[in-house]
C-alpha cells in the first residue's frame, strides 16, 4: 500500500483573487438573467395587447341590417341615408359615439363624426330602435338607425340619382372597419323610401 504524506505548506490554497473572480462572475451572471425576465415580461405583455387589439379590430364588426335611402324632396333623388346596425356576432361593446363613417361616391369623399343633436352633413345621427337609449350597441338584440344626410352641402352634397352608387365605411372605436355598398335602384319612379 502507498500513502500519500503531504505537508502543510503543500496543500493547496483557494487564493482571494480566484474568489473574487467567481463572485464577480455569479453577479454577472444573476444581472444578466435579471435584464432578461424583465424584457421578457415586456415583451409577453406588448404581445398581449397587440393581441387584444388585433382581436378587437377582426371581430368588432358593425352589422347593417337594413338600409334605406330617403328622397324628403320627391325630386327623384336620394338625400338621406338610414343604416339600421346591430353589433355582429363575437364583438365587443360598440360605441357609436367614438365611430366614424367614411362616405365616398364618384364626386365626394367625406369624414363625418357623431352628432347626437344636430343632423348637418359634416356628421351623422343616431336613433335607438331597440335596446338601451345610448349609442352603444352592447347586446347583440339592440338596433340602432344610423342617419346620413347628404342634402345640406356642408359636408356631403351629394345626392344620389337613379342608378347612382356610393361606399359606407363604418369604423368604430377600436379600428375595426365595416364596408358597405350602396346601390340606388336604377328607377325611383316616385317612391320616397327605397332599399339601397
């Protein structure tokens, strides 16, 4: 059997340089992860609102029901618009107040706002038909009339003739964005209200 006999003054020696070496290195270490679970919660959480936005604006649909054109002067054209909107399937709280609507046709390209008041061509109105007497479509069984008056030539003046057709940009508060054609029927012959 061998035996290994040291000395004392051969043993070795963890010095204070290689000591404070790895104290350094575990502190860079414990920062570095620190700076990465702090950007990855950042991140995770810009993720989830980019998200909650992007669902927002695909299922945050304005539904038209109905639409009718109105000629109020029987000159044979269509001077008021009247949308009957429901919430689609899957969206969220509308509210019409923070909507805008986008009216283009061949001679007019118009932004209008809300205006609970007044019915002048740089905005349009609202009317509840069924549900709660505010703006905001919140159940899926509530109607809302949404009026555009084309006639007063502050904004839109752009009566629409027989066989004569505009687009109805619906969007709402979150950017969600509805498209709507409107068509007049090719004759009138002397109806106030016609189906666009």
């Amino acid at each position: 059997m061998i035996v290994d006999i040291t000395e004392n003054d051969e043993r070795g020696q963890v010095g204070i340089g290689t000591l404070i070496i790895f104290i350094a290195m575990v502190l860079v270490a414990a920062v570095a992860a620190g700076v990465l679970i702090n950007t990855a919660g950042l991140l995770e959480s810009k993720a989830s609102d980019t998200g909650a936005d992007s669902q927002a604006q695909v299922s945050n649909q304005i539904d038209v029901v109905t639409a009718v054109g109105e000629d109020v002067g029987t000159d044979g054209d269509v001077d008021t618009l009247n949308f009957t909107v429901k919430k689609s399937a899957g969206a969220g709280n509308l509210d019409l107040a923070d909507a805008t609507i986008e009216y283009l046709s061949d001679s007019e390209r118009v932004s209008l706002a809300y205006n609970d008041t007044a019915a002048d061509s740089s905005n349009f109105t609202t009317e509840v038909i069924s549900g709660d007497a505010n703006p905001v479509l919140d159940d899926s069984s509530e109607r809302i009339k949404i009026t555009l008056d084309l006639s007063s030539g502050t904004g839109i003046n752009d009566e629409l003739a027989e066989g004569e057709d505009a687009t109805v940009r619906f969007v709402d508060q979150s950017g969600a964005t509805t498209v709507y054609g409107v068509n007049v029927p090719d004759t009138i012959s002397g109806e106030t209200f016609v189906e666009v």
